[in-house]
C-alpha cells in the first residue's frame, strides 16, 4: 500500500475548500445576507438586523451541518459497498436498506388509506416520518444480517440485496395505487430528499450514528484492503471473514439507514464519490479513501445544496435532482480524462 504521507497536502487542501463551501453555503439563501454580516452571526458579533442572526443559525448553519454529515456518511457507505462486493456499481443502498427507509415512510403516509384504524394521518410529521423509516430501514438491515450469516457469497448478498429492494419498492408501488393524490404527494415530496429539515436536536442523533459507522469502518480498513484482492487472499491475511462482512454491513446500514430515515433517499453521492476520489488521489488504499471520501462527499452535498436552494430565490430544488445532474458529468469528464477506472 502506498505511503498515506505523500496525501496529507490534498487532504489539508480539500479540508479547505470544504470550509470555503460551508462559509459560501450559509452566506447564500432566498433572504440576502451581507456577507460580513453572516461572519459576524456565526462569531457572534452585534447585528443591525436580529432576524439575519436568527436565520443564519436556526436554518442555514443546520442546514450546512445537515449537507456535511449527508455527504459524509453517503460517500463512506459507497465506498464500504463497492469494496465489499468488489463491484463499481454498487451504492450504499443497494442492501435494501434505503427502500426499507421509504417503506416505513410510505407505511406512515398512505397507509392510512388502508389502514385507517392504525394510521392517524394528524400524526404524521418530521419526527415521526424519522422513527417509521428508521425502523424500515432497521428491520431490512436485520434481514441482511440474518441473511449474511447463512450465505458465505457475497454476490449472492447483493443480489438478495437487490430483491429486497425490489420488494419494498413493489409494496411501496400497491400503496401509492391506493392512496389519495395527497398523501402521493407528500410521499413524492419526501422522495426528493431534503437537508434542510433537521432542527439541533436530530441533527446531534444523526451525528451520533454517523460516527459510530465512522468508527466500525476506520476499524475496518485492514480488512477492506484485503478484500480489493479477494476474500481467499483476505482469508490467507488472517481476516475473519464473517466479522468484517458484519461490520461492514452494520456501518453502511446506519450510515444509508440513518441519513435516509433523517433526509430522505439521496441519490449519487454514495455512488460517485468514491469514484471521484480515487481519481484525484490514485490510490486504493482504505487508510487514505476512508477520510477523503468523508471530506469529498461533504464538500460535493455542500456545493449541490447551494445550487438547489437557488441564492436569492425562495424556490429550493429537489436535492435529489441537483446531485445528479451536478455530479454526473464530473463523473464521466473525470473517466474520459483518466481513460480508466481505478478500483
């Protein structure tokens, strides 16, 4: 493995562009701001305006956090998948994690149409549209461990994973035919993702299950570097296999399962960045991808917020939509200038 020295310098640089980013995406909104007014907010100095201090820090500055952690935890969850199955393709949702997370929220909002007596649709709110996706997204990750432990293939995982998705998705489909245009509504609302939605509070318990998924996969990098070769040379390595299938699994099912229950299902952060960075940085070593990939992909959700919120507009673009059309020419101009994929 390469000498994780030699990357310190980028790492410091992208460190920087992502505080350039932060201080960009909070002096930008529909409500113009001087910029030497949202420093003064942020360090808390005296304002000519109170409500400019109320905005910067009871929305845009939760706002950022949300877009840092988001980013963060998408693009490490990519990352964990890709080396998993050794595949390019896959994302962090495609365990099924994330549409268990839309099931429960579908649960919540339409099922009401068909389960009146359980389902009280006055109850339906950002707390509660949280708690039904994450235990959506909680009861799929327990089938995907049961699972796991009974299959040693791993391809055979992803594509078990890939049926459970296939599943929820098709129950989420019934639901939508039976419910009224506006709890559809509301559910499609929800599907297009959202950063801007998180008061302190949640934004602390999404902190804390990010780290804890931060955590089992830093104490996972010996195995996801052995993995790029193989899991009979990882075996040969002295790697418990079955242990870091489990980590590995229960890292991207909080980090997928916990920002998609707080934010919906946010496409191509998960899937590109990983790509991304091991562009820039020419390297497959997990000591060195696992932070650049949490410094990338909030920096690139950063940058995606900005766009979608439209500066000095009170229209917000759907998240979902900007990461896309954003992220996916980088994608493809970054490919055709390499003229290959390092993985």
């Amino acid at each position: 493995m390469e000498r994780t020295t030699t990357y310190r310098i980028p790492l410091l640089l992208l460190i920087l562009v992502l505080l350039l980013c932060f201080i960009l995406n909070i002096s930008l909104g529909s409500v113009t701001i001087p910029f030497k007014a949202t420093l003064k907010a942020v360090l808390g100095g005296e304002l000519a305006n109170d409500s400019w201090r109320y905005i910067v820090w009871n929305y845009r500055i939760p706002k950022a956090f949300s877009a840092i952690l988001i980013g963060s935890g998408l693009a490490l969850s990519g990352l964990l998948m890709q080396t998993l199955f050794r595949n390019p393709l896959a994302g962090p949702f495609v365990l099924g994690i994330s549409s268990g997370a839309s099931l429960g929220a579908a649960l919540l909002i339409m099922g009401s149409t068909l389960f009146s007596s359980l389902f009280s649709y006055s109850l339906i709110n950002d707390i509660s549209m949280a708690v039904a996706a994450s235990i959506g997204s909680f009861l799929v990750l327990l089938v995907v461990v049961i699972v796991s432990y009974r299959i040693k293939d791993t391809m055979a995982l992803l594509i078990i994973g890939l049926m459970f998705g296939s599943i929820t998705a098709a129950l989420v489909s019934v639901l939508s035919y039976f419910t009224d245009a506006e709890k559809l509504q509301q559910y499609i609302y929800w599907s297009f993702g959202s950063v801007g939605n998180l008061s302190w509070p949640q934004l602390l318990l999404l902190l804390a299950i990010i780290l804890i998924g931060v955590f089992l996969s830093v104490f996972s990098i010996k195995s996801l570097n052995a993995l790029l070769l193989g899991e009979n040379y990882a075996k040969s390595l002295g790697v418990n296999m079955k242990r870091s299938r489990y980590m590995i699994i229960i890292a991207t099912g909080l980090l997928a399962g916990g920002i998609t229950a707080f934010a919906g299902p946010i496409a191509f952060i998960g899937l590109a960045v990983p790509h991304l960075t091991r562009q820039i940085f020419n390297t497959t070593d997990h000591k060195v991808l696992v932070p650049a990939v949490l410094v990338y992909g909030a920096i690139l959700m950063l940058v995606c917020d900005t766009i979608a919120q439209l500066p000095t507009s009170a229209n917000v673009l759907p998240i979902n939509a900007i990461t896309s059309i954003v992220g996916a020419p980088v994608v493809i101009w970054l490919l055709v200038r390499k003229k290959k994929m390092i993985f």
